[in-house]
C-alpha cells in the first residue's frame, strides 16, 4: 500500500502493465514529458521512446493509428488530452474501433484503452470542461470506465488494459490531485458497481466527480431522517444493472446524479430502465443544458452540488 | 393540395426558402449537376445553379460544416447536406461543439441559422445506417429534427432554415421515396418542438419518430381489432422535445411506450422514457417501456438486420404487454 | 516489361482477370438492390448492400499486391475487392460476404464496404474515406515496434487527400520513418463529383512532397509499369528508407456504385476510358512477348469459372444465424446485449 495520488495511481498501472507486457504501448501529445496531468510521469525514461511515443497534434491519426496497431498485434494506451478533443477523433472511435471486430466478422480485435479525461476543471470554459461519457456508452461495442478514486483508477486501468476490448476510460480532470492509500495489486472487475453507503430509503446513483457531493448529501440527508444508499456506478458500459435494480426494488425510490449534462445523459438510461423494471418514482439530478462558462459564476452553475442532490434525495 | 414523396417535398421546401431568401444556400458532396445522393437535391441546381448558390464541395465533412458555421456568423442561412448521417463522428465538433455554443460564448451576440441534411435508417439503401442523434440531444444549442410524414418534413425543414440556432435534419431513407402525401400548396411551416398526435387513443401511448411512426400506426391497426386504442404521438422533433404533448397523452393513457429505430441503449429514448418516470409517476398504470434496436452494430446480412431492429410485432407485444398490467 | 519474367506477366494478368471476372459477376448480383439513384429494391436480389466496383482499375491492384509478401499487410477503401482478390483472399468467401451469407469471409456481418480477410494480411475496406489511411500508419507503427519485416501497402482515392487523415497519417508516417506504401488510387472521380475541380493545388504527389514523403506518378492502366513503380517504391520502403507514395492514375468506368448510370459523366470521357482497359492492354502486350492468344482465353476462361464456382456457393450457402447478431462485439459485458 502507498499513498498515491488518482493521477500516479492510474501512472502505477500503467507502469505494472508495460513491465509485464511488452505489446502495450503509450501514444499521444506530450506523453514523453508525463502528459499534462502528470499521468505518464516516468514512463519515457522507464520504457523509451519507442513506447511512450509522443505524437503530433492529430487526433484523428493518434487514434486510427491505435486501432491499426491494435489490430497488429499491440495493445495502445491512447492519451487524447481531454474528451472535447477527441472529438475530432470521433470517426476513428465509433466507426472504426467499436466496429472493427464486429464488422470484420471477428477476425481481428482492437484491445486499446483511450483516456479521455472529463469534466470541470478550474476555469477551462466550454470547450475542455465537457462530460461526455453516454455519448460512448451508447455506442454499441465500446467498454466506458469512469473511476472516481485512486484506487479504482489503479485497479480499473489495469483491468481495462487487461479485457481486450476497446475501452474508453474517462477520469474526471479534478480528481488528479485526490490522495488515497492504494494496492495496485488489488482487483476491481469492469461491470461491478460499488455500494459505497448503504442506505434503506432510497438509492442514489453516480460515478465520478459526482461521488464526492453524493456522500456529502446522503450525510446531510441522514440528519434529516432519510438514509440514502450510495452506489458508485464505475462503470457505464457494462453497467452494474443487478446491484442497481436490487437496491432499488429495496428502497422503492431511485435518484441519479452526474456532472454530465441532464438532457440524453446517462442517468436517463439507469432512470428508464429502474422505471420499467419496477415501475417505482425516479429523479435525475444533471447539468443543465448548457454550455459550460468561464466565469467561476457560470462554472458553478454548471456543476452539481451536494445540496442539489440532497432536494432530490428528500423529494 | 398536392401528392409528393418525402424528397419531393424537402427539395420544394428548400426551394421555396431560396426563393424567398437570397441568404440561403446549399453546399454538399454531389449536390450540384448530380442533384444529390437519392435525388436529395433534384433540381436545385437548375434553378439556382447559376446564382452560385449550390456548391459542390470535396471530401471535406468536417471543413464543410465548419464552413456553414462560419458562412452562418457571416450572415448567410447556410444548408450542408452530409450525406448520410454515419457522418455525423465527422462533424460532430464543428455542429455540436461550435454551431451549438457560438451563441452562448458570444454572450448571444453570434448566431448560427445553420441546417445539417442527413440521411440515415435501416430501409432500401442498405448501407450507413448509424444513427447517434442522442449525441446531440445532450449538446446545449443545437435542434433535431426528425419527420414521418412529406408534409411534416417540408414544414419543417422551411421551418429549421427559418431557425437560428444549428438544426440537425434527419431523413429516413426507409421513407424517402415511400409513400406520396398531400402537401398544401400554400407557405405552411411546421414549428420546431411541437409534436402531433397521428391518431387518438385511450390506452395506451406509443412515442416514435420517423419510420417508427409508421410501423406504430400499423400496430395501432392491428391492435384496435382486439379492442385496444393506442394513441400514437410523433415526436417531429427530438429538440426542443415536445414534453406537454407526450405528457397529456401520458395523463390520458395511463401507458407509455417510446419506440425508436436507433439503439435502445443510451439513446434518446431513455431521456423520453426517464421525463415520463419523472414527471408522469402518478399517471401511469404501467412502468413506462422502450423499444429500439439492440446494442450491437447494425450488421450487413439481411437475417441479422431483422434481428436488430423493432417492428411492428414488437410494438403489437410491448403495448399489449403494457395494457394486461 | 524489361525487368518482368513471363510468368510474372502472366500472374498479373490473371490477377486483373480474376478481378475482372468478379467484379462484372457481383454486378449482375446486385442488379435491383441499394434503392438509390432512382430504382427500387427488388426482393430477389443477391448483393443488396452498396457495391462499389473497381472494374478498369485492376491493373492498381494486381501491380502493386504482386510486390507483396503474405507477411505485408494491406489497407483499402469502399472499392475494396480488386486489392482483396490481389492480396490473395478466396474469391468464394468474398462472394459468400456480398451476398451476406454465413460463409462470407466476414461471416456476413460486414458486406463489401468492410470487406476483410486477416488471414491474408487484408486489414479491410472502410465505408469513411480516408478512414483506412490512419489505421495503415497505426498497422506500419505495430510492425516496426513487433521488428516485422513487413510493410504495409495503403490503398486510398482520390477523394481521401481532401481529408485531414490523409495530412496527418503521411505525417506521422513521415516523422517514424514507417514502413508504409501509399497508394493514391486516382480513379479521377469522388463518388457523382469530379475530383480535380474540388482539389486545389498539384494534387497527391506534390502534397505528399510537401510532408517529405517521395513518390512516382504513373499510368495506373498499365499493370507493367504499375508493377515496376512499385516495384522500385517497395525496396525503398523495405530498406528501411521511410514511407513513399504510389500515385496511380486510372479511372472509374462504373458508377459509383453499380446501380448509378453516372449519367452526370461526359460520355465521350468514358468512351475514352474504355479504349484504355488495362486488360486488353496488358493482352497485347503479353501477345507481343510471345505469349499464345489461347493461353490468355485460357486465363479468363478459368477466372470466369472460378468465379461462377463462387457464385453458386454463395447462392447455395445459408443465412447467419440471427444469433451471430451478438457475437464478435466484445468480451466485456458481452452476455447484454438486449438492454
């Protein structure tokens, strides 16, 4: 155990990844130096340059070029900065690497782990602040890892670069600085949800950022005689539906709260289906649809705080 | 009144518009002397071509969309017809991400009365039929819209031209050339944001969009001979969703059942399916239910295609299902 | 020919006969199918899907795939089944994949436009333009890390270098001296839109001159001269010299898929098309070098029956089960697909 930071805990895996395999490889803008939240920190002087290879600025290129290699026998880590910017990667990630397997008739396979970090971080207006996790889940052949902590960023990479499956893996830009004790040695599943309160009253889901003001309100929401349970969902694709639903059916009442904008997000999807297993009233706390401003007034008014999901939390 | 396909009608509906507005124009790959893959364009470049209106543009998706932002913010009511909607991971920067927050980052100074054409659905054209639209259902400033009828799909592409905010227009290739509807002769828009109800119902409410709406009035068909009424509302538009008119028929019905021919999984059902959970709890007599394609890639061989997408028994199923609860 | 044995002429020549033989067989499959340009579906039809032809432009890839090894990995776009059927896949299995069938070489879950055979280093067709070109540079990078002695040929049209992945893959290409051979297939025509109007500048070569990658133009009808550029490129590449660029010049006879008439194409440009088959061509001279008219009957003769072998295997095979629906997507959660 060590007490590592969510950034060096994903850098361990990553680090543990490499030494045991020699296929996995890092590419991506400004890798060699340790990227720009420290999440490569050491990997270049570990394992050259030759597989911790810095890349121009071509989005597009970075990830084709990790799905080609993928399909030759490597296992890329793909670095695209923040999710916004791999937009200009998106034909690359839904029409290439989520189909490949499928449309080639299982002939090849694209085991890759894209990081695309998300949401709010200090000031980084509209355009490097977005959450845009169901927009993947809903794309039918990618796996969507979002760790909330160091330790399920520790163990979630790894098991990412393990399942050889695309996957795209979203940390969340203001947790990188998070410090927890840490086993890189422990295991964490794709697909299983963590109960990380347990709760009689009603069920709260979230992953992420979101976790945070989750806790904060299920503590607040105790005082008032509610006892909310709280599932860190971890993963969107595949997503804990058993552990869901059975709390679910338990408490009768659903909430599910995330940074991502409200509107078509992924708490629609958890909604509808606790909605049609058990018929039992749900509430979705998210952003509100907008862009996400500049001023630290606009920004906050764009983020989900602990009191938002307490007024839901009481409903 | 007259009798006109779906492309038929979009083409006169964007005809009309050049003609009443000189800032609107059309660029997209084959659009000029070829008239557009389906014919999406036919004729526009006979009438209009000369003026210079009518731009055939290279291989270039994301440049030609980041264009129509830019021809948009200049004063133009630029039309970029991309083809096929599995284009949309190609542009999907420019038209979310920038169409869509120009006018907030500029503090609602800047406006972007931009329209993207795109074709899409399972149905004759086998080929490109991925349809991502909930993308931008979650990306603030940008409209959707969706139409199943001719009539429906002039007014509101005349409609979405007219708007100035980006607008993604959906075409179903499964009703381009389908069936001709009656179309007034006169100017009619069909505003952005309001759905219709296409046939009354007191048990249970079906919520589709484009083809769906055809295969949900032929279960309403076939269902209404044992007894059960379905009232089918067509959404029309996916944003600005039309909330009042699906839940009014969720406070009739008691029973909502949200078809889409997209992926289930994430899609814009699930927004549909949660705001009715939400908002109509004590209304309904029955959990509400989706029905879309499954959560694989939409494969090539006929027998695996059929196995993916709903149809009209499906929707028969789930609404008898919904009424014996 | 100079440096060319006769038995290599004759290999090509088979190649773009076998080519040949089964492009115009999927035509006649796919007459009533993809309901664009007017017609509509007919309920009979075998190749439903878009079928994109590479008829006339045989000489590309059988020039360029003879310089392959099996090790060599190959890219190709939408107008895949020239450099497939030249890299070596089972024309039977390519059929079985047009007409969807379980015995396709896709198990009928991809069609034409991703058409792929791993087994012959067939990375597969791309419905995206310019799609291919990144993942060929991806393909080029894993090879040079694994130490392959192999490259990876990149087949793209002339449409693609009016996308930014041409830019950047080259680049990138460049930058890592990768084992790469770009192939501009320039068929003149960007699906209904001539290309040379939409594209500014000197076009393939001289963009790719621009980033460092060299090249050769040539006449991409003549599968000789085909065959020595690539010949001469390959080494290049092999020895370690970093990526080059291929720039064929030849032209789309058919449509852009095989139900459009193209009627939007000046006739008498065709016509001309036509009187440069690289087949006819490449006949006359292997006739000049001794070769026996029969001997090439012979050839097509064999192409043609090959093909119709495929066809009735094809037509015979059955339908994937519905099942196949949900296999081949991933490992990870791979028991939910209904949700």
């Amino acid at each position: 155990m060590a007490c590592l930071s969510y950034a060096q805990a994903g850098c361990l895996a990553l680090e543990r990844a490499m030494a045991a395999d020699p296929a996995v490889v890092v590419l991506g803008e400004d890798v060699g130096r340790g990227g720009i939240f420290g999440q490569y920190r050491g990997l270049q002087q570990k394992f050259g340059t030759a597989r911790v290879l810095d890349t121009p600025i071509s989005e597009a290129t970075i990830m084709g070029a990790a799905v080609g290699m993928a399909l030759a026998g490597l296992k890329p880590v793909v670095e695209m900065r923040v999710v916004d910017f791999a937009l200009c990667a998106m034909d690359e990630i839904v029409n290439q690497a989520a189909k490949a397997r499928y449309m080639f008739g299982g002939q090849g396979r694209v085991p890759l782990v894209a990081r695309l970090p998300i949401g709010i971080w200090t000031g980084s207006a509209a355009q490097h602040s977005q959450s845009l996790e169901a927009w993947f889940a809903h794309v039918p052949g990618l796996v969507v890892v979002t760790p909330s902590n160091p330790q399920d960023n520790c163990s979630l990479l790894a098991a990412s670069l393990e399942c050889g499956d695309p996957v795209i893996y979203m940390e969340h830009k203001e947790l990188w600085t998070v410090e927890a004790e840490v086993d890189p040695t422990a295991k964490v599943p794709l697909g299983r949800a963590s109960v990380l309160r347990a709760g009689a009253d009603v069920t709260l889901v979230t992953w992420a950022r979101t976790v945070q003001p989750a806790l904060e309100a299920a503590t607040a929401a105790a005082a008032r005689g509610v006892s909310a349970e709280v599932i860190d969902l971890r993963t969107l694709w595949p997503w804990d539906r058993e552990t869901v639903l059975a709390s679910a059916a338990r408490t009768r009442r659903l909430v599910v709260a995330h940074e991502a904008v409200r509107v078509a997000g992924f708490g629609a999807e958890i909604a509808a289906t606790v909605a049609e297993e058990l018929g039992i009233p749900v509430r979705r706390v998210g952003g509100a649809r907008i862009p996400v401003g500049y001023s630290k007034v606009l920004e906050d008014a764009a983020r989900i705080s602990a009191a938002a999901i307490l007024e839901s939390l009481l409903q | 009144m007259i009798r006109q396909t779906m492309q038929e009608a979009i083409v006169a509906g964007i005809a009309e518009e050049m003609r009443r507005d000189a800032d609107v124009f059309i660029m997209g790959l084959d659009i000029g002397r070829f008239g557009g893959p389906l014919n999406s364009c036919k004729g526009l470049w006979e009438e209009f071509g000369a003026t210079g209106r009518v731009i055939d543009t290279p291989i270039s998706e994301g440049a030609i969309v980041g264009a129509g932002v830019g021809a948009a913010l200049a004063g133009k009511r630029p039309i970029v017809d991309i083809m096929f909607l599995e284009y949309l991971p190609l542009v999907i920067q420019q038209l979310g991400c920038d169409g869509g927050a120009m006018h907030y980052y500029s503090a609602g100074k800047a406006r972007v009365p931009l329209v993207v054409r795109a074709k899409y659905g399972v149905g004759p054209y086998h080929g490109h039929p991925y349809d991502f639209h909930a993308w931008l259902m979650q990306t603030p400033g940008v409209k959707i819209a969706v139409p199943a009828t001719a009539r429906d799909a002039k007014g509101l592409m005349k409609a979405a031209i007219r708007d100035d905010s980006p607008v993604l227009f959906m075409e179903h290739m499964a009703l381009y050339h389908g069936l001709r509807d009656a179309i007034p002769e006169e100017d009619y828009v069909v505003p952005l944001g309001v759905a219709e109800v296409k046939r009354a119902g007191r048990d249970v409410t079906v919520i589709a969009s484009a083809a769906m709406v055809r295969r949900a009035l032929a279960a309403a068909q076939a269902l209404a001979k044992e007894g059960i009424e379905i009232e089918v509302v067509d959404l029309r538009s996916i944003v600005p969703l039309d909330e009042a008119t699906i839940l009014d028929s969720v406070r009739k019905t008691g029973r909502a059942l949200v078809v889409q021919e997209t992926v289930c999984f994430g899609g814009s059902t699930a927004e549909v399916a949660a705001l009715i959970a939400e908002r109509s709890f004590r209304d309904l007599k029955a959990p509400v239910r989706r029905l879309g394609t499954a959560y694989v890639p939409v494969p090539f061989a006929r027998s695996l295609e059929k196995a993916a997408v709903p149809d009209d028994a499906a929707i028969v199923a789930a609404a008898r299902d919904l009424v014996s609860q | 020919m100079v440096t060319l044995s006769l038995d290599e002429g004759l290999r090509l020549y088979r190649t773009m006969a076998r080519i040949r033989a089964f492009e115009n067989a999927a035509e006649e499959a796919s007459r009533g199918g993809v309901s664009a340009f007017g017609a509509a579906l007919s309920a009979s039809v075998r190749v439903r899907g878009p079928l994109h032809l590479s008829t006339g432009q045989e000489a590309v890839a059988a020039g360029v795939c003879a310089q392959l090894t099996t090790a060599d990995l190959i890219t190709s776009t939408h107008r895949g089944h020239g450099h497939t059927i030249a890299k070596g896949a089972s024309v039977e299995r390519m059929m079985g994949e047009l007409f969807g069938k379980v015995s396709g070489c896709n198990g009928g879950k991809g069609g034409s436009m991703h058409i792929a055979d791993f087994s012959v280093g067939m990375l597969g067709a791309n419905g995206v333009v310019a799609a291919g070109i990144p993942i060929a540079v991806g393909a080029a990078h894993a090879l040079k890390l694994r130490q392959r002695n192999a490259l990876v040929a990149c087949f793209f049209g002339d449409g693609a270098i009016n996308r930014g992945p041409f830019l950047e893959g080259l680049n990138w290409a460049a930058v890592h001296a990768l084992p790469v051979l770009f192939v501009c297939e320039d068929n003149r025509w960007s699906a209904t839109t001539a290309t040379g109007a939409m594209t500014a500048g000197d076009g393939a070569l001289a963009r790719a001159a621009g980033i460092g990658v060299p090249g050769e133009r040539v006449d991409g009808n003549d599968v000789f001269a085909v065959h020595a550029a690539a010949a001469e490129l390959v080494a290049q590449v092999r020895a370690g010299q970093g990526p080059r660029l291929l720039h064929a010049i030849t032209y789309r006879v058919k449509g852009h898929v095989s139900v459009d008439p193209a009627t939007y194409r000046d006739g008498e440009e065709v016509d001309r098309a036509l009187q440069d088959d690289p087949i006819p061509a490449a006949a006359a001279r292997l006739r000049a070098a001794g070769v026996a008219a029969e001997a090439l009957a012979q050839i097509a003769l064999e192409a043609e029956r090959e093909v119709a072998a495929a066809l009735a295997a094809a037509s015979a095979a059955a339908w994937p089960d519905r099942a196949a629906s949900y296999s081949d997507i991933q490992d990870t959660g791979s028991d939910r697909w209904l949700v």
